[in-house]
C-alpha cells in the first residue's frame, strides 16, 4: 500500500510540475500581460528589453509622458493605447518610444499629442529614432512594425526628421519593416517629414552576406496632412537615403513642402515603388523670389538610382517653376518608369509632364504610361514627359540617349505658352528622347490656342 501510496504522490507531483511548466511556458511566449497603463510605465523602464502583450485597452489620460527607451516585443493583440500627450521644448529622439530596436504589432494608438519646440532631430508619433547599429556578431535584426494604426497629431515645426509613426529609421536588412501600418496624424516639421516615418536610412558599413538587402515597405497608408516648412516631404517617407522596396503603399493626405515633395516619398535614392497609389494633393511651394526647380510628383518628388512600376496617381500636384510630375518630379540615372497612370492635374511653370516632369542621365526607359489628366505650364510641357536633360556623366561618355518612350498613351489636354509643348514628350536639352508606338487622343494648346 505505502509502495502504491509512494507511486501515486511521485504521478501527482510529475503532473503539477508539468501543468506548472506549460502554464510558464504559455506566459513567455506572449511575453507579460499588461492591463494596467502604470504597470506598461513601470515595466519597461524596469526592463526596456522585456516583451510585452496587452490584456486590455491602456487609457494614459492625466499620466505625464516621458519617452521610454525600449527594444522588446509588443504584442497589442487588437488594444487600444490612448491620450497620450508628450511635450518637450529641446533634445532629440521624442516620441511614445525615444529609441529602440523593438517589433510592435495589431496595436492601435488613438489620440496621440506630440509637441516639440526645439530644433533637434528624430521626432515621431510612435518612436522617435527606430533601429540601431549593427555588428556583425549580432546578426540579422528580425524587428518590424505590422497591423499598426495611429491618430493624433505630431507638431515639430522646427525639427529634423519627424514622422507620423517613426521620426528616423536606422536599418541593415530585409527584416526591418513596415507592413499594414496606417496613419491618421497630421504632421508637420522642418526638413524629412514623412506621414510614417521622417527619414529612413539604409547604412552600407553594416554587416550582410549578400549584396541587394531592402527594407520593404508593404501597404503603408496615411490619411494625415504633412507639412515640410523647408523641404522634402512624403506621404510615407520624407526622405530615403538609400535603398528600400515600397510595395501598395497609398497616401490620401495633402502633402506640401518648398521642395522635393511626393505622395509617397519626397525624395528617394536607391528605392522602388511597385503598385503604390496617391490621390491626395502634393505641392512643392518653392522658396519665395527663387526660379530654382522645386520637385513635385504624385508618387515621387525626386528619385535617383531606382524604378518605378504599376503606380497610379490620382491627386493634383503642382510645383512652383518646374520638375513637376504626375508620377514623378525628376527621375535621375534611373531605370524605368513601367505602366503607369496618371489621372490628377499637374502644373508648374516649366519641365511639366504627366508622368515625369525631367528625366536626367541616359538610357532611360519609359513604357506603357498612360496620362489622362489635365497638363499645364510655360514650357516643355507634355502628356507623358516634360524634358530629357542630359547629366555631366552622360555628356562625358556620348551616351545622348536619355530616355526612350514607347507605348504610352495620353488622352489628356496639354496647355503651355512656349516652345517646347508635346503630346508625348516636349524636348530634350543636351541630348535626346526618342519616341515609339505612342497614341494621342488629347489637345494641345498653346497661349489657349489648338495647335495639334
């Protein structure tokens, strides 16, 4: 009996040691359950690595915010976090998050004030400054911010780098990303602002195996206005130094800046922008009593070294004097321009077209473009593009051709006063711009009369 007895208690102490286990087991994998607004304070400024999972919507009304620093995990498994209001007159790195390197996500934030005075740099709604440097002992980050949704406004008229979501993203792999992030902030700074992030940099000197790495940005959408009070704004980036993927990505809000100005990004190096859509208003205001080109363009205000293909804008844009597009302001020694429309007004003074305002460099590919909004300038204006001109490289090199277009249509009315005004394309300085199996079915105009 003792022997039976023995056996028993041996079968009941595996038991609840294993049933204690699973029940770990299941806590670590989620990370802490937070319910409570003060206990999200108190547990990450007592452990800024700790992973996190909210058991409930966080009201944060009356609580006085101070930027945490954290690089965790947070799972909002459909939560709410709310009023939060931040205000800070000098310092960098402000937001809900000062700096991290952390994964969010199904989080939803809702009225969200951010107020900065000062004239530093890295401000945004969620995180002022996302990512750090990597080692090559460290890896590859795996860190990413998806189904993610923010209202609120982040006023930073004097700073740099100041996003809806993130004020400045430091990244080195694939895996550092946005997916299914909305924002609802109006925002508004001085130089790189952006409706989800103020600027986005890709740092050659770090660490991968192998060449080509991205950071995806996958249906990004805003709704908010951004406003550059200097220059380079964008309904999702401000400006992106280097070499990113933007995947669906839309933009609803007016987005204005003095120059280098897009729907969806102000100005990008390296990136590439597959089936993104604008149809908010973009407007490059240039600098007053200054005829300097003043980049505008529905997806892209200015892009060098990249592509762009199956992107459709539908808003009005409109530069102050010239490089103003419907796709985009002034592409540079890029690759192609690939099926895509333009149905918004654009206008500007000169370099004006429906899909590009400029092409510079050479052997440049523009196919199967449509425009069917109404085109209008001074000079070199055009359904598809305003004006080829050739780079010093190309110049050098005897490479004249700088772009070629073929099957492209426009169906929309071109208005100009100058010289240069064409269906297709209007003119190239210092080189050429061929045409090829093109179609018209718009009018021409100048100084209000037919001309074609």
């Amino acid at each position: 009996m003792k022997k039976h007895l023995k056996w028993l208690s041996c079968v009941i102490t595996a038991v609840l040691t294993l049933s204690a286990v699973t029940v770990l087991g299941a806590g670590c994998k989620d990370g802490k359950k937070i319910s409570d607004p003060q206990e999200f304070i108190d547990t990450i400024k007592e452990d800024p690595k700790a992973d996190l999972y909210l058991d409930a919507d966080l009201d944060f009304s009356g609580i006085d915010w101070e930027p945490l620093e954290y690089h965790g995990t947070l799972k909002g498994n459909g939560h709410t976090i709310s009023n939060i209001t931040i205000e800070e007159v000098e310092g960098d790195n402000i937001g809900i998050f000062s700096f991290g390197r952390f994964s969010i996500e199904n989080l939803k934030i809702e009225k969200l004030s951010v107020t900065y005075l000062g004239t530093g740099s890295n401000i945004g709604g969620l995180v002022g400054y996302w990512g750090t440097i990597q080692k090559e002992s460290e890896g590859f980050f795996d860190d990413c911010i998806t189904d993610v949704e923010i209202s609120g406004t982040v006023n930073a008229i004097g700073a740099t780098n100041v996003g809806g979501v993130v004020g400045f993203q430091h990244c080195g792999d694939t895996d550092n990303s946005f997916g299914n992030v909305t924002s609802r902030v109006d925002v508004t700074g001085s130089t790189n602002v952006g409706g989800i992030v103020g600027q986005f940099n890709w740092n050659e000197d770090w660490y991968y195996s192998n060449s080509g790495y991205s950071s995806v940005i996958k249906k990004a959408v805003n709704y908010g206005s951004v406003t550059a009070m200097k220059e380079t704004a964008g309904g999702i980036i401000g400006f992106n130094t280097d070499s990113a993927v933007y995947e669906k990505c839309w933009n609803h809000g007016t987005i204005k800046a003095k120059t280098h100005v897009g729907g969806i990004v102000g100005n990008a190096q390296e990136a590439e922008f597959l089936g993104c859509t604008n149809d908010g208003s973009v407007h490059a205001l240039g600098n007053a009593g200054m005829l300097e080109e003043a980049f505008a363009g529905g997806i892209v205000g200015y892009q060098q070294e990249g592509r762009i293909a199956q992107c459709t804008n539908k808003g009005e844009v409109s530069a102050k004097y010239s490089a103003c597009g419907g796709i985009v302001g002034c592409q540079e020694d890029c690759k192609e321009i690939l099926a895509c429309t333009n149905q918004g007004k654009v206008s500007a003074d000169q370099y004006v077209g429906g899909i590009a305002g400029s092409l510079k460099g050479s052997n440049m590919l523009v196919s199967t473009c449509k425009n069917e909004g109404l085109i209008s300038g001074t000079d070199f204006v055009a359904g598809i593009v305003g004006v080829c001109l050739s780079n010093l490289g190309s110049i050098i090199s005897n490479e004249s051709q700088i772009a070629h277009m073929t099957n492209c249509e426009n169906s929309g009315d071109i208005y100009g006063i100058g010289e240069w005004i064409g269906a297709i394309g209007a003119g190239s300085v210092w080189g050429t711009g061929t045409e090829g199996n093109n179609k018209n079915t718009g009018n021409l105009y100048r100084n209000g009369i037919i001309i074609e």
